[in-house]
C-alpha cells in the first residue's frame, strides 16, 4: 500500500528539472550507499510518461510482393534514392506504407492496387502500380501535362466525378486484370480502367485506346443501392441491399452467369438458382465465382476446369448459377482464387477444394469435395480453445486466413514472395505472418498483397 | 546412509589351534567359521564417502522451484531426459514501472515509467503476439522439411519441436493475475534460461509503452516432475528422498520411452 500510494502520487509527473538531482548526485561522496539511501534516491527519481490514459491504437497499411511494378507504393523500392543502390525486386515481408489518412478498404489486381479511405475529404482513393489501361484513372504527368504515367509509383489521389465530393464517402474498391470498381454510399459505382469485354459497364467501343484515357464511367442502374462490387478476371459483379447480384464483362467461361457464354456491357441481373435468395456476400478472383446466401448456402458458376463446381456438374463451363449442396454447415464467407476455392462456416472452420496447394500438405493437389483445414494449424491448441477464424480471403494461388486474434495465416504457391512469410518457397500448410500490428483486413493479389492492421497499444 | 545396518561380513574358514589346557599337549587345529576381518567396519571405515549427484536443467541464484537430480546411475538418465526437449513451466511475476539494469527488482534502476494507461487486454494481446511468434520459431528451429507430408501431419499433431540446439522457445504463454502495477504470467518454455524469462518481462514492458521488471521466477514443472513430486527444505532427509526416487521411477521410465522410443 505504501508502494502504490507513492504510484498514484507520482502518477502523470513530467520529466522534472533534472539539474538539482544532478547536483545532490556530484556533491555526495562516492562510496557504497546503504539500502536507505538506495530507496530514497530511487523515490527521488524522475517518472517518464511514453502513452497517457487516452492513447489510442494507431492504424498501419501494410505491403509485401512483388516490386517492379510499382504495386507496393514504395518509389525508393523501383527507383532507388541512392545511385549505387539497385532496385528491390521482392518484398518478402511486410513493410509500413505510409498513407495521409486512415484507409479502410484496399484491393490488389494484376499489378496494380487501389486503396480507399471513407472520409469526407475531397480525395477518397489512392492508387498505384501499372496503369496501362487507365485502371487508375488519368495520372497526369509532371514533364508532359498531355500524357499520363504508365506506372504510378506511390499512392497517388484519383479524381472521381462525383457530384457531392464533400459528402459523399467510398464504401469499397475492388480491383480485377485491367479495371476497377469503386463504390460510393450515394452515387452508385465508378468503374474504370479496360472495357473490351464490356467489364466497365459501359458499351464495347472497337480500337478504343484504353491508356491514358479520362473516362470515368458511372454505373447508378441497379433495382436497389449496391452494397458490394467483385472484380473477376474480365468480368465485374454487384451485389445490392435486396441480395440481388448483377455482371458484367466477359462471359466465355460462364463466369457473368447470365445463360450465355457471349460479352455482356451493362450489368444484368443474375437468375438461375439465385433467383429470389438474399445473398449476403459474392466472391470471384479467377474465372469462377461463389455466392453465400443469408441462410448459409453457396452458390457457384463460371469456369470449373479446376473441378470447383464438380461436385454438381461434369461441364467445365456452368453459365448459370447452381446450388452447391456441401453437408459442411451454415458457410458464413467464401472466396475465390484462380484454381482453388475457401469457405469459412459459422463455427470458425476452414474448407478449401479445387486444384492446387490447397493447404493440407503436398499430398491434397485437388479435390471437388470440401476438405477441412484442422483448427490447430490455426493456432488452436487446449491452451487457447478460444482461437477463431474470422475471415478467408483468396489471391490468385495463394490464400490467406485472419483469425479473431489478429493473426494472419498464408499458404498456396509463393509466386514473386507473395506470401510474405520472408522465404521463396511455396507454403503446403497455414503459415504465420509476421505483422507488426493486429491485422484487420487483407488483400491479396496475384503477386503481392496489402494489409490492414491496427497497431498493439 | 551410513549409519543403515551393513551388509554382514563375509564368513570363511579357518584352522584355528584349540586353546588346550595348561600342559602344552598335542595343539589340534579345529576348523571354524571366522568373519573377515577386511570386512570390519573398522577396517573398512564408513561405507559411503561421495555420492554421485547430477544436475539436471539449471536453476539460477535468484529463482526458484522444481530443480531436478540424478543420484548414482540416475545422472545417465538426466542425459536421456536432456534429449527429449520437455517443456518447462514457470509462474513469472512482474511489476510495472520500474526498468533496471538486471531486469529484475533488486538491480539499479535505470528508468521510471507511468503504467496506468495499461489494462488486461493490452497485455493479453502482446502476449498472444509473442505466443505467434514463437510458434513460428518452434517450426523453423525444427530443421523438418516444410514440404513433405509428414511435416503437416506434425504440425496438425502439434507434435513438432526442435530436438537439438536452438535459441529459447516459449511455447504457450497466459496472464493469471493482473492488478496493477503487478502481474504474473505462467510461461511454457524449451531451451530458456531465467535470465531470459527476465528479460522477456522488460520486454513486455517496453512493448506497453511503460518498463517492467521481474520480482519472481518459479519453475513449476520440468518435464514430467511437478511441485508435487518436489521435496521441501524440511524434507531433506532419507526417507523422503528415497521415497521420491521411488514414485518417479515409473513416470520417467514412461516417458522416455515415449519420446525417444
């Protein structure tokens, strides 16, 4: 009690005038000083304060992957500073992105990333990396005003049209091969970036040239506000309030769903098994895409070469989408990658089929069935029961899991050191991450991947 | 030990001359049954004068707890269960505010810090951190192939560990109490010294912003010998350690055969 009343009266002290303590230190005889004086000079001593009641928990946007494409948002990573350094090619762990303002969403494509923040301020989205195809908007560039850059090497603001710059807040962004979709609260989706299969939205113009284009087009056409956009390889998918889901793009493996393996340029609504079942969440990366329902069923269509949907049919291209009767329970999150689906049930389990490293050893190459992933590579174990996951997400061929920790798990193939556990290999089984911080989200690309993550205290 | 009833001595045979009588007669030689005199306690001295005692996995000055010794032909034993990399567990306390040169409370200090902003979930998260991260260096100090089949197959198991030299591994860690400014944690660990356990304590305060130090460090168990199995200071007698030698005669036996097989 003595001790902790000389806490409380120390509590929240500044760093004193040091100058009297030095004083007393040089004027005192050297020599052994008895337990006494040890005790008062330690009460004497001055209390530092590093954090103060109120300190809050700090957010940090973290990159890993492939560099020379500018995707990382990092210049010195491409161009180095110095003359004598080389340029980095492989990030293989992760590295704090500086970013102005909180980002709450982000989402890798092919070489490229968007991040998003839902602030009120005038600039809403950042984007970096290869912009070919103008999946960045217009980058003006600084030695030529009439041309745009190729590469956009740090973050750098995209200008959207928006009516109500100062009230309207981006939900959302979404990124596939060569466009992307953002998704604002009031003023429908902004889609950007290569239209030759008609995934922007708008019509197929024959020799449009897509880079260095400003065309921003806004898609507002939907039966109720759209609250989610998925960007597949060529195609694009909305999922609205009333659990509808609309595509668009290019339909050659059946992956808009629509019927018909032909180019669709306005977003349609999907029928098939769908029809009249409040979906709660779509996915698609690849060629095939998932959908969960409100009662925890999945739906599947698009490209099933890799046995994803063999489980209901032996066609390689389903073009309407079909109930995927799995006996695993009531399925809260899917995913999709390029050869290899996730799903993530109510109870915290982890079922992944298709084709590839599916994270169950070298031995499991495909399965059409769902496999469970055993909890304890999760970090599960009698010592911690409470260990979660809480959301799956899928790159191209990797896959990565977050638990209710905090923790963020990679396997598949480690393409360019996408993985980012700091090793070249491919990972059979879930691997650890190590992240400086409780990660919140993850987006994974096809060779790199961007993390949200909270700092610890 | 010395003060047991020996081994009787040996017995063997001798002529002996019969006392006759007064007139010097024929002297026979009678055969009798003589104890050795080599064998007499006196010749011999006491039986035991060293005892062979080994040590298994050390325990410094400044903690303490269940320490484990071999007597005699044990000390081949301790070896054996060297091998096996068991995990030890240890009741960790700790205090807020302090940071010293020894990471413990009766060093010098170096700083003062305020804590109030700490809480329990603050910690628990850095110790969840820890915890993964360690489990990570478990895998990679394991020297297993993480592409084969049965490199998965033990890690499902939870069964993989590094069986040879590796940096310290802290395998499970957990807050019992937590008022502030003190705390306790129970640490499972592999390969560690207290020293180690100490500077992981500051750690942990450096880590919340605020400094740490270690007032405890209690091993609780060493492989397979817990508390229980543990003697006290006024039990360091004959009885007792012969009877403690007895009881884990069996658990260690067990579980050698085990692990090494």
């Amino acid at each position: 009690p003595e001790a902790a009343e000389m806490w409380r009266a120390l509590r929240g002290a500044r760093r004193p005038a040091a100058a009297t303590a030095l004083r007393r230190d040089l004027g005192r005889a050297a020599g052994p000083r008895s337990v006494r004086q040890l005790r008062e000079a330690e009460e004497a001593a001055p209390v530092f304060q590093y954090a103060g009641k109120a300190a809050k928990r700090k957010d940090r946007v973290f990159v890993w992957g492939f560099c020379y494409s500018g995707a990382l948002g990092v210049p010195s990573f491409v161009k180095p500073d110095a003359g004598w350094k080389k340029p980095r090619r492989i990030q293989p762990t992760p590295y704090r992105l500086e970013t102005e303002e909180k980002i709450s969403s982000a989402a890798c494509g092919y070489g490229f990333t968007l991040l998003s923040s839902n602030t009120t301020d005038i600039t809403k989205v950042w984007g970096m990396g290869l912009n070919k195809d103008s999946q960045l908007g217009f980058q003006r560039s600084r030695r030529d005003r009439t041309k745009g850059y190729e590469y956009v090497l740090e973050p750098s603001p995209i200008p959207l049209p928006l009516e109500k710059p100062q009230q309207t807040r981006v939900l959302q962004v979404s990124c596939g091969r060569a466009h992307s979709l953002i998704l604002t609260d009031s003023e429908g989706v902004f889609t950007m970036g290569n239209n030759s299969y008609g995934q922007c939205g708008r019509k197929v113009v024959e020799d449009e040239t897509y880079s260095e284009s400003h065309l921003i087009h806004q898609l507002k056409e939907f039966d109720s506000r759209v609250v989610q956009v998925v960007c597949g390889q060529d195609h694009s998918l909305f999922r609205t309030k009333k659990g509808t889901v609309y595509a668009c793009g290019w339909g050659a493996d059946g992956q808009t769903g629509l019927g018909h393996y032909n180019i669709t340029s306005v977003p349609t609504k999907l029928h098939g098994d769908i029809a009249g079942v409040n979906i709660i969440q779509v996915s698609s990366y690849g060629d095939c895409c998932l959908a969960v329902s409100d009662e925890g069923d999945v739906f599947g269509w698009g490209n099933s070469e890799y046995l994803q949907l063999a489980s209901v049919t032996e066609t390689t291209q389903v073009n309407v989408p079909r109930h995927l009767p799995f006996k695993i329970g009531k399925i809260k999150e899917a995913a999709c990658g390029g050869t290899g689906n996730v799903v993530l049930t109510e109870e915290g389990n982890v079922f992944v089929w298709g084709y590839g490293i599916l994270g169950k050893g070298p031995n499991l190459i495909e399965t059409a069935v769902p496999e469970m992933i055993p909890p304890s590579l999760f970090g599960w174990s009698d010592f911690n029961p409470d260990v979660r996951v809480a959301h799956v997400r899928c790159g191209l061929s990797q896959f990565a899991a977050l638990t209710n920790r905090g923790e963020l798990f990679v396997w598949g193939k480690n393409l360019r050191g996408c993985l980012g556990t700091g090793r070249m290999e491919d990972q059979y089984f879930p691997w650890r991450v190590t992240v400086p911080g409780e990660v919140v989200d993850v987006a994974c690309g096809v060779d790199h991947m961007v993390s949200m993550a909270k700092s610890f205290t | 030990l010395n003060a047991a009833p020996r081994r009787p001595p040996r017995q063997h045979v001798r002529f002996l001359p019969v006392p006759s009588g007064g007139d010097g007669g024929t002297t026979g030689l009678v055969a009798t049954r003589v104890p050795v005199l080599a064998d007499h306690p006196l010749v011999r001295g006491p039986q035991f004068r060293r005892l062979k005692i080994g040590a298994g996995h050390r325990l410094d000055v400044k903690a303490s707890g269940v320490f484990v010794l071999g007597m005699g032909h044990g000390n081949k034993l301790l070896t054996d269960l060297y091998n096996c990399h068991l995990t030890k567990v240890y009741t960790v306390g700790g205090l807020f505010g302090k940071a010293t040169d020894d990471f413990s409370d009766t060093g010098k200090l170096v700083e003062k810090t305020t804590f109030d902003h700490i809480t329990r979930e603050k910690l628990e998260r850095i110790l969840a951190v820890i915890q993964g991260t360690n489990h990570k260096a478990l895998l990679m100090y394991s020297n297993i192939d993480m592409k084969t089949q049965e490199a998965y197959e033990l890690a499902v198991k939870g069964l993989i560990r590094p069986m040879g030299k590796s940096p310290p591994i802290i395998t499970a860690i957990r807050c019992l109490q937590f008022t502030l400014p003190e705390f306790q944690l129970e640490i499972h660990c592999l390969h560690e010294t207290q020293q180690y356990l100490r500077k992981m304590v500051h750690e942990i305060g450096l880590e919340l912003k605020s400094s740490a130090v270690c007032t405890q460090v209690r091993r609780i168990r060493d492989g397979v010998f817990t508390l229980e199995d543990a003697l006290l200071r006024t039990q360091w007698n004959l009885q007792s350690v012969q009877k403690a030698m007895w009881d884990c005669q069996l658990k260690v036996k067990a579980e050698l055969e085990k692990t090494l097989g």
